[in-house]
C-alpha cells in the first residue's frame, strides 16, 4: 500500500462553541504523484471540516492536514463520546482508500430561558399564569421554581416546585397570585412579583445565575363598579311602576269594582243569605230572624237623597193579604245619595220611610265614596238606632250584611248623615265643589202579625 494516514491523538475534547484541531498526518509511499481527498465520517461530521479538503504529494513525501471541529453551542450537539473517522481516497488508486479513526467528547453546558405567560393577570380572588422554562443546553437539567413578591399584600404559589427538562425542550409550570385581602369596592391595585428558575448545574461546575422574570397581577373589587348603578335604576323601575299602578291600574280596578255592585248583585246576594239561614216564627206573624234584601220607599231630605225603584210600601202590603197573613215578605231596596259643602254643618238624606202596618228588615248596606273625600257618614235606622258611623278617608267602597236583620217599624226611616271636612279630587274628571256619598240598603218589607 503506497498510502499511509494517522491522527496525532486518537481523543479529542470539544468545547461547544469553540474551535479544536486535530493534526492528520499523511504519507506517499507510492512511486507517482497523488492527489488525495478527505472526508470525515461519523456523528461529528455535522461540524467537523478537514483544511485543506485536497492534499497533493510526491513520491516518498509526507504532509498534515488539519481536522477542525466547531461544534455549535446549542442544543443539537448533545454532550458526551462518541467516534469519528477521517476517509481519506486517492485520486488516482481508489482501491487504497484509508480510515483512521479517533473519538470526541463534547463536553457539557447548561443555558435556559423562562417566560411568563401571560405576563399580566387581573382578577378579584387571584391571577393564574403559566411559567415556561426552555432548555437550551445539552445536557438534562432541573430547574428550581421560586418566586419573589414584590409586596406582602400579594403571594405566588407555584403548582410544582421543580422541573426536569431534556435539551431542546420546553416545560410549563402553573401558578397563581393570590391577594392577601380582599377588596370589595374601590380602584384596582396592581401587586408586581418576580418569578425564578434555578437550574442545578453539572457536576463539578458552579451555579449559573437564576433567570428572573417579572410580572404583575391587578387585584378587582368584588363588587363591579356597574352594581349600584343598576341598583338605583332597578329602584327608579319598581317606583315608576308602583306610580303607574296607582295613576292608571288601581282606579280602572276599583270602578269596575263599584260598577259591579248593582241592585241586582244585592239582591242575589240577599237571597243566598236568605235560603241558607233557617226560618223562624208561624201563620200569620212576622219573621224577625230572617234575612232580607232590599226595598223602596219615600226617600227625601235636604240632602236630596233618591229613592231607587222597587216595590212600593202598598205592594208590600198587598203581598201579604194575599198570602192570607202568612210571614212572607217583598225583598225591598233604596238608596241615597248625600252632598255637602266644606264648613255648612252636617247634610242627612232619607234612604227609606216604612209604611204603615209594615216592619223593614235591614240587611244589607253598601256605602260609596267615589270621590275620596274626607269626613264623616252615619246611618241610622229608626229613630236612635245608630247602624253604621264611618270616617269618609277610610274607604270609596264598603259593604255590610247582617245575618240578624235590623228592624224598622212602620213610621221609621233609614237615613244617611255626612259632615264634609275635605272635598276629594277624582283622577281624570273635573273637580267637585261638593262632597258625595251615596248608599245603597237592602232587606224584606213584612207586615205586621194581625191577630
């Protein structure tokens, strides 16, 4: 063989990101001049290069060439051993292609990065983050975690105390900022802290310094700053419809109210009274006990009361001589209605006079203040009998039954009284210069027992 290669030393150690030479030694032992090309083999070829890549020698003459290793500083080039070779070929023979091998230690370092993601959090009970170490090393590492706040009024807790990471990748740790009181109202305040990552270094080798990262969490009242305008406008809801229920629905409720209490729904009412209490006394005598309705009669005063339609005291008579002085009587109805003025003394209105020979079973009394006025009203039946003596401010509708009837003998009258002290103002109609209360009575017209 006329070809003879050697390497200086059969290891090398490479530092990352440096330079080292390796001397190649080459021999032509051969009878003509060769020319010879080098090519290096194995996982270092990647940043390994041979100056100068061709070599030409005469017969029986030597030279070197040099093997240069630039392994990068990052992550690609793990550390440790591992061998190479050199292919150096002949232009003219290459049958007498030689390999010399050797091996190369890369030697190890640690360098990594953190971020925070994201850097900046807001919330009212506390921020959460996301801590990401990358390792940009050749070697494994494990990182340390700590934080450093920047205040006492806030706290960084980290969900994982340490991580391990392999060259050329990344790991994330959560963590959460928590405020060490909590604010119910008020501005915003931001708490700013420091988080840390502590790789443990290689054996033999001092620390690296922590990488430090910074960050800010923004601590929220509780309560939002919208909550008491939407208090007071919910308020300013509820009192425009409280306004709007008595400006329009409540009077709309209250005449429907008065415009369904009619003569007709007293009198069906005096009747259901009537069929369900039981029937006292005998042939030809009166019936105290019994419910009555209502019934007409001679109605008058300088109030001006209005008798309503209804049987007369004659036709109650009639029906009971035609019932051949039995106790049945003719429902019987009246009423009245009262003015008077602010200051003129009181006003009385005659609802009902009985008739001779007759006796007026009072039962039912509806009285009415569609007005609102204010005042006094009294009904009287008979001569002292005081039924009913009510405050005009009190009520604008309001109705009385009586299971025991209230009798009024022949001769004897139901009468209401008002003293007006306040006129009333009705929503939606013209001001009355009067007080008004009108009364709408109820009961049976029956004769008196003849012997």
């Amino acid at each position: 063989m006329s070809l003879t290669a050697s390497l200086d030393a059969s290891a090398v150690t490479v530092v990352p990101g440096e330079e080292t030479t390796l001397p190649l030694q080459i021999l032509n032992s051969g009878r003509t001049v060769e020319e010879y090309h080098f090519e290096v083999v194995g996982a270092c070829a990647a940043y390994t290069a041979v100056e100068p890549a061709v070599l030409s020698l005469y017969p029986g003459d030597s030279g070197s060439v040099s093997v240069m290793m630039r392994p990068p500083r990052d992550s690609t080039v793990l550390a440790g051993e591992t061998t190479f070779g050199v292919r150096v070929t002949p232009a003219g023979d290459r049958g007498e292609t030689v390999v010399p091998e050797g091996r190369v230690t890369v030697l190890p370092f640690t360098e990594t990065t953190a971020e925070l993601v994201p850097r900046s959090s807001n919330g009212s009970r506390g921020g959460r983050h996301q801590f990401a170490v990358d390792n940009r090393g050749n070697v494994p590492v494990t990182v340390r975690l700590g934080a450093r706040p920047g205040t006492e009024q806030a706290r960084v807790v980290f969900a994982a105390s340490e991580l391990r990471i392999e060259p050329g990748h990344a790991e994330f740790a959560k963590l959460r900022v928590r405020p060490a009181k909590r604010m119910w109202r008020g501005t915003p305040v931001t708490h700013a802290f420091q988080v840390f990552a502590a790789p443990e270094p290689p054996e033999g080798e001092e620390p690296p310094p922590p990488v430090l990262v910074d960050g800010s969490y923004q601590q929220d009242p509780i309560l939002p700053r919208w909550l008491p305008r939407a208090l007071i406008t919910a308020a300013l809801l509820v009192l425009a419809l409280v306004g709007l229920w008595y400006a329009l629905l409540r009077p709309a409720v209250k005449s429907a109210a008065r415009e369904a209490v009619t003569p007709e729904a007293v009198r069906s009412a005096a009747a259901a009274d009537r069929s369900k209490a039981p029937e006292e006394g005998g042939q030809g005598g009166a019936d105290p006990g019994g419910s009555a309705s209502a019934g007409t009669g001679p109605g008058g005063g300088s109030g001006g009361a209005t008798p309503s339609p209804g049987p007369s005291a004659s036709g109650a008579t009639g029906g009971s001589g035609s019932g051949g002085g039995t106790g049945g009587g003719a429902p019987t109805s009246a009423q009245a209605r009262v003015q008077d003025a602010v200051g003129g003394g009181a006003n009385t209105g005659t609802a009902l006079t009985v008739p001779a020979g007759q006796t007026f079973q009072l039962t039912d009394i509806v009285v009415q203040n569609p007005q609102g006025d204010a005042g006094t009203v009294t009904v009287t039946a008979g001569e002292d009998t005081r039924v009913l003596s009510l405050g005009l401010e009190n009520f604008r509708d309001s109705d009385y039954h009586f299971v025991t009837p209230i009798l009024v003998p022949a001769g004897g009258k139901v009468t209401m009284t008002i003293d007006c002290r306040r006129i009333g103002k009705p929503v939606g109609a013209p001001a009355p210069s009067r007080c008004a209360t009108s009364m709408f009575l109820g009961g049976t017209m029956r004769p008196d027992a003849t012997d």
